[in-house]
C-alpha cells in the first residue's frame, strides 16, 4: 500500500496512506486482544506495539504532510 502510494502524485497519496493507517490501527487491536487473552506473552507484546508505535508515526506525519496548509502566510 505505501510502496504504490510511494510513485503517486502528491494529490493521489492521501487516501492511500489512510488506507495504511486505517490498517496499522486494526492490528494495533488485534494485537493488544491477542495479549489480553495470553496468546502472546508482554516481551513480545511491547516489541510488537512499539513496531507498531513507530509505523503509525511515520504514517501520520506523512498523512499530515499532505493536507493542504492552514494559516499559512501566502506570498
């Protein structure tokens, strides 16, 4: 998903890496349900989610990246 929004234009990305971080927060769930029901133990728990923690950084500041500019002095 982010590989092909990667050789987008900047105006074709945007539902594209909302798409990714629709995805990111989806397993985000997935995962905490999984360790709430011991299937996983905390170690692998916390190395998942601060994988996860970081992946959705990215992301946002990409979305946020490509939303047009408020308040910002034009020239």
């Amino acid at each position: 998903m982010t590989v092909y929004a990667s050789f987008l234009s900047r105006g074709e990305k945007l539902p594209y890496i909302k798409i990714a971080v629709r995805k990111v927060d989806t397993i985000k769930i997935f995962v905490q349900t999984i360790w709430e029901l011991k299937a996983i133990s905390d170690k692998k728990f916390t190395d998942i989610s601060e994988k996860l923690n970081k992946t959705g950084k990215m992301l946002g500041g990409w979305h946020n990246s490509l939303l047009p500019k408020e308040n910002s002095p034009s020239k």
